[in-house]
C-alpha cells in the first residue's frame, strides 16, 4: 500500500507566524480520518461543522468532498490544492498539500504519525482579555 505525505498548513500573509505539519497517512485514509486526525495534532474541540474543498486558492472553492472520501480517490490532483475548513464562525482553513514522492508502507510503522512540526499550535478559543 502507498503511504501518502501530507504537508498541513494555514494559507498565511508575511505577517503572520507559519504554522505546519508534515504527516504520512495511508493512501486509503478517508477525510473524515483526517479530520479526526488534524483535530488532534491542532488540539482543537471538535464542536464545529467542517468540510473539505478543492481549489487553486484558498477563497477560491471549485467543489466540495465527501467525508468519506478516501484520499486515493482524489490525488493525483493537477494545478488543485486540498483546503480543510474547520469552524464557519472563525474559519480556520487549512491547505493541504501531497508530495509527489512515492512512500511504500513500512510494516513496523504505525500510521498515521507527524515527520516534521513547526510553529507553535494555535489556539481554538485565545483569551481576549488582554
């Protein structure tokens, strides 16, 4: 089986910290499986609707997928990146990009698991007292 390598990351501006995790997931892994997986590594609350889109830009939606959609069904994607959008009040997006290298799955590996973090992760619900 292949193993995909995902690059997660918030579509961001100069002014803002980069955020992003690199995983590698199973090519069979469904969207709601990488819903519930994004929930962890971010440690948000999964109390919000979502779904997943396909688009050349962030803002620029050309259809919606299926939760139970499995990766494998979508990728390759030519000149679309894979958006996730958490919270239609805050609208936390997410981009989401595949390599293109080949990755043959490792038996003693468990999968899914992170390659590569940065930034600090943000904060679902940030105190506004200040």
């Amino acid at each position: 089986m292949e193993v995909y390598k995902l690059h997660i990351s918030f579509p961001y501006d100069e002014s803002d910290i980069p955020w992003s995790k690199t995983v590698e997931v199973k090519e069979d892994f469904s969207l709601r499986q990488l819903h519930n997986y994004i929930q962890k590594i971010v440690d948000f609350d999964d109390d919000h609707l979502y779904e997943f889109y396909v688009g050349k830009k962030p803002g620029n939606k050309a259809y919606s997928v299926s939760r139970k959609t499995k990766l494998n069904e979508i990728y390759p994607m030519t000149g679309y990146k894979l958006y996730y959008l958490f919270d239609f009040g805050d609208n936390w997006l997410f981009e989401i990009k595949k390599s293109r290298k080949k990755i043959v799955e490792e038996k003693n590996k468990k999968y899914p698991f992170i390659v590569e973090s940065t930034g600090v992760n943000p904060e679902q619900y940030p105190d506004y007292e200040e």
